[in-house]
C-alpha cells in the first residue's frame, strides 16, 4: 500500500532573523519571520507527510497561538509528525523538496540539509532530495520578500 501527499509552505523574511532550511542554519543577513524557527522546508515537508494520511497540516496540529510552540526547533515538530507516521504503521519511502528563495544561494547547503532530514526522518539521504531555485528576481520571491516550499512524500505501508 502507498500513499503520497504535497505540501506548501511560505514565510517572509526579515532582516537579522536566522534562517533555518531543512534543520540547516544558513548564513543569511535576513531570515523567516515565524511563531517556530521558520523552518519553512520542513513545515512544507511536514504538510506532505500528514497530507498522505489526511492528519490535517502543521497549523492545525501545532497552533501558532500556543506559547509551547514559540521559538521551536522545527525538528522537534517532524519528529512529532514521523511519529505519526510510524505509530500508523507507515514509513518514509522517499521526500522531494523544492525551495525557492531568491538569496542567499542554498546550494551549498544541500547534502547537510538532506543528511538531516534522513536523520529525523529515519531514512537514507538518498530518499531525501532537495532543490533549490530563484524565481528569476519575479514574484514576492524574486523581490526577496519570502521563501516558498513545496514538498512531496511518499509512504508505504507492508500489507497485511
Ligand atoms: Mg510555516
């Protein structure tokens, strides 16, 4: 059995916040406004995982209304969310993430961000991809105004 869900996400950025991508730190003069870190891959990423199972999305499950969600480590949010996953009897076949940001350039920072989402995820990095593009300087990302993510998992579960 296989189950595939996508997710979106979408922060904008402001000068002299940390900028977090896939559990990453990237060396940026600007960075995600946000109620967590603004780890705006992994919330992507997190939307997909529970979109395959129809749990709802981030939002929902970790309310930015709620203080114990201030400043936290969007990390902690995935491992929540592959607990899920596992406690259903699923696992993490493989995740392809797409960012588009402007500046800096992520490129560098592609097999760490990998690497750490495999971790968290309990998978090889090579189930994780990640890309990076510009929107060639059009749109709220082209002007530098935000980060867009979009993200696609696929789960499978062994048949009884
Ligand atoms: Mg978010």
């Amino acid at each position: 059995m296989f189950r595939i869900g996508q997710g979106y996400d979408v922060h904008q950025l402001r000068e002299g916040l940390p900028m977090w991508l896939c559990g990453v730190q990237i060396e940026s003069p600007v960075g995600f406004v946000a109620h967590s870190d603004g780890d705006v891959a992994i919330h992507a990423l997190c939307d997909a995982l529970l979109g395959a199972l129809a749990l709802g999305d981030i939002g929902h499950l970790f309310p930015d209304t709620s203080a114990e969600f201030a400043g936290i480590d969007s990390k902690i949010l995935l491992r929540r969310v592959m607990d899920l996953v596992h406690d259903r009897g699923w696992h993490l076949v493989n995740a392809d993430i797409t960012i588009a940001l402007q500046a800096p350039k992520v490129a560098p920072y592609i097999l760490p961000m990998r690497e750490c989402i495999a971790s968290v995820c309990g998978v090889d990095a090579d189930a994780i991809s990640v890309k990076a593009t510009t929107t060639e300087r059009l749109g709220f990302v082209g002007r530098k105004e935000g980060c867009e993510v979009w993200a696609i998992a696929l789960l499978s579960h062994k048949a009884e």
